[in-house]
C-alpha cells in the first residue's frame, strides 16, 4: 500500500511528457511512497533522452594524490590531519605512473584524480604534477580536481577562480569532477563540512569553469542531515546553473555511507530511497543529459535496477576508490561485471569516452 497525493501524481506525469516541474512539484515527488510509479516515469524520461539501448562505461581510475586534509568533514573516514601522523601520505611519481601504466594496460585513458586540501601544496604543485602526467601520457583525460579543491587552492594563492582554472587547464586539467557537492545548501553544509566551500562558492567554481570551457559532473550525497526540501533545494540549484552554462555532463548521486569509521553518526539509508532520490533527481534535472549509477555504494543488483530508474550510464570501472571505502559500503566491478549488468538489465554495453562519445 502507498501513500501518495494527488500532486504527487500529477507531478509524476508532467515530468515524464517532458514539462519542468517547479519548486513544488519537486517537493510533491518527495511526499509520495510509489517507487514504482517514480521508476517507471524516471524510465521513460530515460528513455527518451537516450533511445538507442545502450548502457554506457567508460575505462577510468580514481588516484588519490593526498589524504592529507585540513577541512574535517563529519561524514569523511579518508583524511589524516596536517602533520605527522603515520598514514599520511602524497604520491610520488613512481607510485602514480604506476598506477597509469596499470590503467593503459587494461585501456583505460582518464583518471579522476582528487584528494584532500593539503596546506603546503601550492599551485605551482599541481602545474607540475598535470604537465608531467600529460608528458608522460599524452592522451590521458585527467578529470581532476572538484570545486572545493579548486577553492582551496584559489584561497591558499589568493587567487580568483578563474586565474586558478586557466593555470591549471593550460598545465592540462581536461575537467571537474562534481565531488564536494553533497548537498548545496549552507544550513546541511553547517552541520558536515563547514570548514568547506559554501554552496555558492561550489557552484561559481563550476560556472567559472564551464565559462572557460572546462566541463564538468554534477553530484548529490545524500541520506544524512538534509530535509526534503533541502534535497530540492540542491537538485533546483543544479538545474538553474546547468539552464545558465550547459555545462554538467552528467549527475551521479549515492547515500551517505556510513560503518561507524566517521563521526557523523547519521545511519545509511537503504536502496528504496536510492532508488527514489535517484528517479525523483532524472524527472527534475530535465536539462543534464546522462545519469550515472552508484553501484560503487549500492552493489550490481541495485546497479541493473538503477539502469530502469533513470540511468543510462555505469559510470566508470573504477580500479580505485578510497574516498568512499574509507566511510563504509564499496563495490569492485570489471569491465565483464559491467557487461553482465548492462545485459541483465536489458541493455547493450557500450564503452564511451568522458563526453559521453561511444568509443
Ligand atoms: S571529504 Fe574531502 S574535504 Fe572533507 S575531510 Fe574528506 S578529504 Fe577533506
């Protein structure tokens, strides 16, 4: 049995004959429990956008350059403090080459290299770091550094956004991963990472960006301090950004994940409200294009559900991922596992390059 409102329903069909749903009707979605109704509207605007029947991936690696973090968000099991402490570390060239070559050995050509806000790394440090991995790998797609990083580093050199963005995209940033989004509203940014970027400072880095001409993702973590509204309230500013620039090349959202490792004590919300923040999110944004699965915290099961929740994309292989592991639930997937889950879903596997190019 469901409970659900009249607006609930009638946001559902508006949203999927294709009309923008206000502010309200967002919040209508929210108020409603027919996750099947919600799937089926969200399939059928995926659907449309993406009629071909495929189910795309591409071949990536995360590489954590630091772990090292002065910004002690409550949700965060990865950083170690300034300092010190045993486990910190940076990476050297050896372990990242490394890595690259491990990466160039299974086809892969694009990393997505972040890490914590480390306060002696100057920009001078990442210049050097971009140019040698594009000398080293000239066709590497280096899918690096999300808008807090940037802030960070824009605050240390007092620098604006862009001089930071123009130096860094000339040493061979290619473009910004969506990290640090969680939720775009200071009141939830208060309570889990308040030494972090305010959520207008996250969105004028991806605006500054995407005028530059650097594209970007979009994310949303949510399932621990938020309201309904609040969700949103982050979905609505997106959309109105993405309306502006056109920038965002696709949005991926996951739940807080959480094993007791953070001092956020929040608990992990399960795959049913994945599942319905996931397809409320494709029926709202009806302006980015290509939704992305979290299997990465949700598992392969939950991955082919999501593919007819509004996704049309597996994300990436990901040889690595330490940021979420660190906090709790992780998945390991190869490229044949990605196959096996396009295909149990009913899709065609197609491998794609960061802009969404089949390959
Ligand atoms: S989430 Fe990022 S910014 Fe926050 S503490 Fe962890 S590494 Fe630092």
């Amino acid at each position: 049995m469901t409970t659900a409102t009249t607006a609930f329903y009638e946001a559902i069909e508006k949203a999927a004959a294709g009309e923008r749903l206000s502010y309200e009707e967002g919040l209508a979605l929210l108020e409603g429990d027919d996750l099947v109704a919600l799937g089926a509207a969200a399939d059928d605007v995926r659907a449309r956008l993406h009629p071909e029947g495929y189910a795309t991936y591409c071949v990536d690696r995360n590489i954590n350059y630091t772990n090292v973090c002065d910004v002690y968000c409550t949700f965060c099991a990865f950083y170690r403090p300034p300092g010190d402490h045993p486990e910190a570390y940076i990476r050297t060239r050896d372990e990242i080459r490394q890595k690259l070559d491990e990466l160039y050995a299974v086809g892969g050509k694009q990393i997505l290299l972040q890490g914590g806000h480390h306060p002696d790394l100057r920009i001078e440090w990442y210049e050097e770091l971009f140019s040698w991995m594009k000398g080293e790998f000239p066709d590497l797609h280096l899918h690096a550094l999300s808008p807090p990083e940037i802030h960070h580093i824009a605050r240390l050199e007092d620098m604006p956004y862009e001089v930071v963005l123009t130096r860094l995209h000339a040493a061979g940033l290619d473009s910004v991963p969506g990290g640090g989004g969680e939720i775009l509203v200071d009141r939830v940014r208060e309570k889990i990472s308040r030494l972090k970027v305010d959520a207008e400072g996250w969105l004028e880095v991806m605006r500054v960006a995407h005028n530059l001409g650097i594209r970007s993702s979009a994310t949303m973590m949510f399932g621990h301090v938020e309201t309904d509204a609040e969700r949103i309230e982050h979905l609505h500013r997106l959309r109105a950004l993405q309306d502006e620039t056109g920038g965002f090349t696709a949005y991926i959202c996951w739940t807080f994940q959480n094993d007791g490792a953070a001092p956020l004590k929040a608990q992990t919300v399960g795959s049913a409200e994945y599942l319905r923040m996931l397809a409320i999110s494709r029926l709202y944004l009806d302006n980015i294009v290509n939704f992305q699965s979290s299997w990465v915290t949700q598992g392969m099961k939950v991955g082919e559900i999501s593919l007819h929740y509004g996704c049309n994309d597996m994300g990436s292989t990901m040889l690595e991922e330490n940021v979420v592991s660190a906090a709790g639930t992780t998945y390991a997937l190869n490229e044949d596992d990605l196959h096996r889950m396009a295909r149990n879903a009913g899709f065609t596997p197609r491998r794609r390059n960061f802009f969404y190019e089949l390959i």
